[in-house]
C-alpha cells in the first residue's frame, strides 16, 4: 500500500491467538448526566474510531508500528442500556476477558465512569492493580445517593470490597478545578501533579517510577481549552505533554491497559478534540509499538 491508513488494519480486525493489543468501545454518558455535565460522550467511540482510520502508520518507524497493527483487534462496543452498573459490569467482563488472553485493552470511553467498568476488568480477573489518571479533576467524589456517577470512578476503585486497587496517581490537576479534601484523597492514595508542574519529563519521571501493574486513564479534559469535552475549562495541559504522556505509558510493560474519556462530538465545534483522542490512541499504539514484544 502506498498510502496506508490505520483503518486498513483495524476495520474488521477480530480477535486471534497472536493479538496483542484490542480496542473496545464504551458509548456510555449516563455518569456524566449523573454529575451535571455536558451528554453526548456516548457518541465519541464511534468519531474515535473514524478520525483513527485515517490516520496513518507512523512515517518515521513504520515497521513496527505496522507490526503492532497486525495484532491489533477491535472487538466493538459494549452494549449499554442506561442502567450505568449493569453496563459498567459489561464492561468489566470484556476487560476481564482480554487480560485473560494477555491482550492490552484500549477502551474508548465515553464519560469518566467508564473507568470504573475498566478496572472492573481487574476484579473480574483477580488481579490487583494500581491506577494512574490524567486529568484537571480528581474524580474522587462519593457517589450520589449510592450510585456511581463520572466524578467518583476512582473513589470507587479506592473503596471496592476487593481491595485489588492498589494505589491512585493523578497527574494534571488544576487547583481551581479541585477541592482541596479531594487533592488530599489522591495524595494519600499515591500522589499528586498538579498542571503546572507537569513537564514532558515529569511525565516521562512518573510513568518511570510504576512498579507494578497498572491502568492509565486519559481524561480529555485536562488538556488545555479542549472544547469537544464533557466539562471544558483553560489552563491545562498542552498537547505536546499529553501525547507525550499516552506514548511513554504504550512503552511502560507495567500499563497493562489504558482508556481515552470525556470526548464530547456534539461540542466539537471544529473536530479538533475527535482528532486528540484519535491521536491519543495513536501515541499509545506507538509507545506499545516500540515495547519489547512477550516471548
């Protein structure tokens, strides 16, 4: 092909023995109306995908990220039904099953309560995991009345009967965006960076430091005046330290799987934010490209 585009890898790109890596789609906003923001993440698994079909291998080191290509799966989106608990459950039944298989998921949220169904995954699994969030917020509300909502995701990890979630980073905090209790919470789970401090090479330091497993969580809404988000706001981070951030945690063999969340089409006014989140899966992909592969 003299014009190759991701696309001609991942449409139709089922499971198989040698897969490394899947994509799986989360079209769930139920959380974020919970929390009061802006619906229509539902609809951004389907414009991540689009915008990530016309991308292309990367031209500098094609090679190997063809090669990760090859054994990449897309297995679809998980059912919802507006019922955020039975869906999230789904949810972590796919997860589940492709970490079973050794598989890296890549789940395209979605709004922020994807997360939870992510690491639901690990408790399907039994494996214990530690979680690494970039994000202006630290969604560590409690849930509402009971029930899980996009700004609880990770009290919930931190609070689950199982005891799998073994620590909380967040990376990428705003301290307008943040209640103090809050930044305290994630402090004590495993640290804080707050925007301002967060360099390419903090980020390249942090994802360095992992030592175990770990699920990485990429908030869209922590790069600075995204418009095509759930809770849109200015003073974030820039492009240049979040790609950065999605390429060395595809490196790190300790992330074992990674979601893309808050994407919101329906406030994309120019397609600038659909084009992020696809970039943000592509420097994942690179970063997982130049892993060394298992034995």
């Amino acid at each position: 092909m003299s014009d190759p585009r991701l696309g001609d890898w991942l449409r139709d790109a089922p499971l198989a023995t040698d897969t490394r890596v899947a994509l799986v789609g989360f079209p769930s906003d139920e959380g974020v109306r919970r929390n009061g923001g802006r619906p229509g993440a539902a609809q951004a698994p389907a414009e991540i995908r689009a915008a990530l079909a016309r991308m292309t291998p990367d031209a500098r080191r094609p090679a190997p990220f063809v090669g990760l290509l090859e054994r990449t799966a897309d297995v679809g989106d998980v059912e919802v039904t507006g019922d955020l608990e039975a869906d999230q459950a789904r949810l972590g039944e796919r997860v589940g099953g492709l970490l079973a298989r050794g598989v890296v998921p890549i789940v395209l949220g979605g709004g922020h309560e994807t997360a939870y169904g992510h690491f639901l995954g690990y408790v399907r699994a039994g494996r214990p995991v530690r979680a690494l969030n970039w994000d202006a917020h630290a969604d560590v509300r409690p849930p509402a009345d009971g029930r899980g909502h996009s700004g609880s995701p990770f009290r919930q990890l931190l609070d689950h009967d199982s005891g799998l979630c073994r620590g909380y980073t967040v990376a990428g905090l705003l301290p307008w965006r943040v209640a103090a209790d809050h930044a305290a919470i994630a402090e004590a789970s495993g640290g804080v960076v707050w925007a301002d401090d967060l360099t390419a090479e903090r980020a390249d330091a942090l994802v360095a430091s992992l030592d175990g497993p770990t699920l990485a969580s990429f908030d869209l809404d922590a790069v600075d005046a995204a418009r095509g988000v759930s809770a849109p706001g200015v003073g974030g981070l820039s492009t240049a330290v979040w790609l950065r951030a999605a390429e060395v945690c595809g490196r790190s063999a300790h992330v074992q799987s990674v979601d893309v969340v808050e994407l919101n089409p329906a406030h994309d006014t120019d397609g600038r934010t659909v084009v992020l989140a696809a970039l943000t899966v592509w420097h994942v992909l690179r970063g997982l490209a130049a892993r060394t592969p298992p034995a």
